[in-house]
C-alpha cells in the first residue's frame, strides 16, 4: 500500500517541480533585463567615482592635467556639479584662461543648487577676474583696404596687420596712411571678440596759391635809388641854406672890418668864409648827386639787371679845406 501511494506522489511531486522551474524560468526571463540594467548602472557608478577620486589625488600632487582628464571622465559617466567644477579649478590651475571661464561657465548652468551656492558665487568672481587677464581678438576692418604706407598702431605701438589680441580693458587704435586723414578711436576690450570699422578719408586737395600781389615798387632797385636821390636832395637845400647864413656873415664881418680893422674881425670873416665854402661845395655835390640818382632811380626798373649793375655810386665828402663827391660805377 505504502509503496503504490509512493509510486503516485512521485510523478505528482515531478510535475509540480518542473512546472516550479518552468516559472521561475519565465519570472527570470521577464526581469533579466531590469536586473541587467540595474547592475550596469551601479557598475557605472562605481567608475565614476573612480574616476573622481583618481582626479582629487592627481590634483594632491598637482598633476592637473591629468586631473581634468580623470574629472571631465567622471562627468561624462555621471553628469554632476561636483566634477564640473573641479574641471574648471584644474583648468585655471594650468593657466588656460579661455578654457577655464568655459568650464566655470559650464558648472554655473547647469545650476547645481543650494549646496553649491558659495561654489556658484566663487565661480563668477572668478570669471570676472579671468576676463581682465584674457587677450581677445580686435579686427580692424579697415576702408579701403591696401593703403601703401598704412600704419596701426594700438596705444602708441605700431602693430603687424589688421588683427590683435588686447586685454581687457581700455586701448587707443590709431590707424594712418599718406593723402588720408588719420583715424583714432578709444575701445573698451571686454572679453569678448571686438570688428571695428575704419574709414580712412582722402585728404581735401589743398587750395591754389593765391595770384601773387602787385608790386608796389617798393622792392624795385630803381625805388631804392629814388630815396637816396630825395635824401641827396634834402641834404643839398640843407647845404645851401648854411652857405648862405654863413655867407651872410662872412660879408657883414669884412665890411665891419673895413670900417674898423682888427685881428678879431679879420679871423671872424675867414672862419665865416670857410664854413660858407664848404657848405657850398657840399650842396654843389648833393645837388649834382641828386640829380644823377632821380635819373637812375626812373629809368632802373626798365633796364633790369643791367641798368641796375650800371648804376654809379655817389659819395659826398666835406672837409676843413672844402668839399666835393666821389662818383664811381661799373660797366
């Protein structure tokens, strides 16, 4: 009996296990993927942390290059603040300006919250600081292009062709060329790339000299001779009238002399005499100069050089004993 009951519960008990398997097949077969998904995300996790902490032990030993590496890798595997952040400090560290303010730009964006907030304010004044260090690009689109001669120059530097890099802050472009107006602008170099437009004007054409003036005759030799001609002239009626006085007084002291003779009167009358003589011989010559220099003087200005070189000199002279001219030119 107890061996019939066996042979029937054994079969029983095999269909029962296999049906068990069966189910445990399926169940298996319907969560194997979310099972799988589930491992792959805590392996991936588990890199990324790696990899975080392989970048804070490069940057412990200041190698920040590789830790920027190890950072933006852990980043890549599970986007975060974190090593964001520590991507942008490692490329201030080595000096990358440009690539760095990208980064800290990068870690503020993506607005990692209240627990990163003293790393937030951080991250901006630090952009702010590296901005005044960054060089940016000024492009001088300059009108017309080509001028031969062309000079730049930014903040009294000449400069090599149409493009510069500039800190931030305030520069003078001065831009020149010949026959062209010069162009100066002051510009504020922010960060960013800066195109400024330069116009280089043609210089107004200067304007024809004026016709020159009509000639007074003042500069003419002939006006010249003229003047000494009229001074000979002034001098001549100046020596006339002191021949007379004296002459006057010559004849009043001989004919008091005749009437009463005396040694006095008699050196009176030859010393009056003599005065009245030279001054004669004085206007003779002045007048004779006179005359010669008026003639020259008029007809100077038609002969041209000429006449001019031909025109004689007159040198009035007086002495105790009497007075005269020299007269002297050349031919």
């Amino acid at each position: 009996m107890t061996k019939l009951r066996s042979r029937r519960i054994a079969p029983i008990f095999a269909t029962t296990l296999a049906l068990s398997l069966a189910s445990v097949a399926t169940d298996a077969e319907a969560i194997g993927p979310r099972v799988t998904l589930q491992g792959a995300s805590w392996k991936v996790k588990q890199e990324a942390k790696a990899a975080y902490t392989k970048g804070k032990a490069l940057m412990d030993r200041n190698d920040f290059a590789g830790a920027a590496e190890a950072f933006k890798k852990a980043d890549e595997l599970v986007p975060g603040a974190a090593p964001k952040y520590q991507v942008a400090v490692c490329l201030d560290r080595l000096g990358s300006a440009k690539e760095a303010i990208e980064a800290y730009r990068t870690f503020i964006n993506s607005q990692p919250g209240e627990k990163y907030a003293d790393r937030v304010v951080a991250a901006g004044k630090r952009i702010a600081e590296l901005e005044k260090m960054l060089k940016t690009p000024v492009t001088l689109n300059i009108t017309p292009a080509g001028l031969p001669g062309m000079v730049v120059k930014v903040d009294g530097n000449p400069v090599e062709g149409n493009s510069v890099e500039l800190e931030a802050g305030k520069h003078m472009i001065e831009v020149s060329a010949p026959d062209h107006e010069p162009f100066s602008q002051e510009v504020d170099v922010a960060g960013e790339p800066l195109d400024l437009a330069v116009t280089l004007k043609p210089k107004e054409a200067m304007p024809p000299p004026p016709p020159p003036e009509e000639e007074d005759g003042s500069g003419t030799p002939g006006m010249g001779l003229r003047i000494a001609g009229y001074t000979t002239f002034g001098v001549a009626v100046a020596a006339g009238v002191v021949t007379g006085v004296f002459g006057v007084m010559a004849l009043g002291s001989a004919s008091d002399f005749k009437d009463a003779p005396s040694e006095q009167l008699a050196d009176d009358t030859e010393q009056q005499g003599l005065i009245a003589d030279v001054f004669l011989g004085v206007a003779g010559a002045a007048a004779v100069a006179t005359g010669i220099l008026l003639y020259f003087g008029y007809t100077a200005d038609d002969g041209g050089d000429e006449m001019s070189a031909a025109v004689p000199k007159i040198t009035p002279y007086a002495g105790p004993t009497g007075g005269g001219a020299g007269l002297s030119w050349k031919f």
